[in-house]
C-alpha cells in the first residue's frame, strides 16, 4: 500500500521463533497485541533496526529499510524514525527545552525547526519548556519523550509501552494526547501493548501475536469482534463502535449516539451534536431476549441476528456474534441460556446493552 509499512521478518533463539508477514496502513496507531514474551517489542526492535533479523523485509511507502534480497540493511541512525520506551530517559541535569534541542542534534538536526515547534504543540507542553525534568510527573516526562521522537519529523514512530511505568491516574492523563496524535498525525505509528483498555481506546489497526506468530490482524474492530478467534478473552471481550452524537437529553444527563445499524444513550461527556466518538460495548453487558424488551431499567434495545456461537473462556459460557444492522455486537451468556433460548445463527433477537462506554 503507498506509503503503508510492510514487515516480513523473522529471527530465532533459543526456545522462541518470531515470524510475521505483515502489511499495515500508511497513518494511525496499529498496536501490537499480546502476552508478554509473544514478540512484540522483538518485532518493533527489529522493524527500528536494533536487533538483526536474519532475513526480511522492512519498507515504509517506496523507502527500504531492510530487503535482504536486494542486499539492503540500513543501521538504525539511517531509518528515518522516532522511538518512545517504556521509561523516558530524559536528561535530569537539563530543562525540557534542552532535553528536546539533545534530541534533534543527536539526529543531525537544528533545535529551531518546524519538527520541534509541532511536536511541542501537538502534546501541549508550551508551559513545561523550562522546567526541570526532575520536577515532572511520569505523564509530563512521557509527553516530553514523545514529543523528543517526534521533533526529528520521522517517517515512522514506534512506541514500547510507554505507559507501562505510569500509574492509572497518569494514564488518564496522557491516552487524551495520545489519541491526538492518532487523529492529528500522518505518520503510521507501531504501538506495543498488553493492555486492552490501550487497545480499546487507540487501534485503528490491530495485530495479535501468539509465540512469534501473527495470530490476527486487521482493523481493530473487525479483529476484536471475531467470536472465531477471540483476541481478548474474559471480562475484558467487547467490540468497538464509532458513533455519531445526534441528540441530547439534559435532564437525565444523557446523549444518544448513533450508529449504522441503531443508537445507544450514553452519559453526557459534554460533547456537541455532531461529535463523533468511538464506544466500548463489552460482551459481559449484552443480554438477548427473543422479544422486545418492556418495563426495563436497560435503556439499550437493539434488533439483531445472531452470526455465530462459539464456546467461551469458561465451560459454561458461550460467545455470541450478533450483527445490528451491520455493525457487530458480542455477548456472553451461559450455555444453558443459550440452549433454552434455542439460539442458533441466522436466528432474529433482541440485543440488550447495559453498559456502554465513551472512550474517545
């Protein structure tokens, strides 16, 4: 795909083998997914150039980076990109201006340039240029790495857990200006994470590892609502839905948005008519019912048909794929409901939503 990234790689060690053959769009988030020690951060570390891949591919839009075939194999400080880790390893004898101007000398860059002036603004920290890092918190000092990897305008921007030292309250504070650079920039960016509110919140393109192997991919959605080979098992199953705000009850403090296929009332977050948001729906807040419900608290009620069932986590769950006009739901019920219900694809039902959250 023009100015998508294509990796075919493969490496081996002892007890662990990483071979994947992936190809993924030219901008937003696509997040690598999975247990620890499935190969993620082997995978980034090998796209960035750090660990040798014994043979593969590595190209971004026409750029090779690696093409063993063509006797290609460019060391890391000639692969155009930005890397964020997990810690930030900022200087703590320099202020954050210093910090960033470190970061573009070291690329061969000057320290006035339009790079560093975007990535300043586009994590929102015009205020923190001259304080010290040692006077930062975990999300100001992640700000300030990102920004850094950023300034040198790289084609590329690869990102290891940079949450993963951040306790849940710093989180909160930085998922906000990291969906702005997901929205904002025009550069694919390669997120690794294990964690599926990171996933449920930033993939627009998802990848799922297993043992070095690719075990799924596609968009995020897609990849999340296949009952098949569930990518995220437990209470933490769901689908995504992007939605569009279209009405407003203040009374109740409610919004409804809507989606191809139905709407959803959801807490008023403040946003306008118009907003386009993206909703978590977990599976363990979907009930069925083969009627309407009536005289409920659940103000949630969908028209749906059931695509497929498949066997939970647990013995005595089932894994339900609904389609609501289109858009896919997934619920989780007992096996024995399932069968009293007599539940069967192609089947007409009812979808009751509990819960639904606003992520973005």
């Amino acid at each position: 795909m023009s100015g998508g990234l294509r990796i075919k790689v493969g490496l081996r060690r002892p007890g662990f083998e990483l071979s994947v053959d992936l190809d993924l769009p030219a901008h937003g988030i696509s997040v690598l997914f999975g247990p620890s020690g499935c190969g993620k951060t082997t995978l980034l570390r090998c796209v960035a150039g750090l660990e040798t891949a014994a043979q593969g591919l590595v190209r971004i839009g026409t750029e090779a980076w690696q093409d063993d075939q063509a006797g290609i194999r460019l060391p890391v400080w000639q692969r155009a990109l930005g890397y964020v880790f997990q810690e930030a390893s900022l200087f703590e004898h320099l202020d954050v201006r210093r910090n960033l101007e470190y970061g573009l000398r070291r690329a061969g860059r000057t320290g006035s340039g339009a790079g560093l002036q975007s990535a300043v603004r586009l994590l929102g920290i015009e205020s923190l240029m001259t304080r010290s890092v040692a006077n930062l918190s975990g999300g100001e000092r992640q700000r300030v790495a990102i920004a850094r990897a950023l300034a040198t305008q790289p084609r590329l921007l690869l990102l290891d857990e940079p949450m993963a030292s951040l306790d849940f309250a710093r989180r909160q504070e930085i998922l906000p200006w990291l969906e702005r650079m997901r929205d904002e920039l025009r550069i694919p960016m390669l997120y690794v994470t294990h964690s599926s509110d990171e996933v449920a919140r930033l993939a627009d393109h998802l990848v799922v590892l297993d043992a070095g192997r690719v075990r799924a991919a596609g968009a995020a959605a897609d990849v999340l609502a296949c009952v098949e080979s569930p990518v995220v098992v437990g209470e933490d199953a769901g689908t995504l839905v992007n939605a569009r705000i279209v009405q407003r009850d203040a009374d109740w403090h409610l919004v409804r948005a809507e989606f191809p296929g139905g709407s959803f009332w959801v807490r008023d977050g403040g946003q306008p008519i118009g907003t386009e948001v993206r909703l978590r729906v977990l599976a363990k807040d979907v009930s069925i019912q083969l009627q309407e419900p009536a005289r409920t608290s659940v103000q949630n009620h969908l028209q749906a048909v059931v695509e497929s069932i498949v066997d939970g986590d647990d013995p005595s769950q089932a894994l339900i794929r609904l389609s609501c006009g289109g858009s896919p739901l997934l619920a989780r019920v007992t096996r024995r409901s399932a069968h009293s219900l007599g539940l069967a694809p192609q089947m007409p039902v009812w979808a009751q939503v509990k819960a639904v959250s606003v992520l973005a």
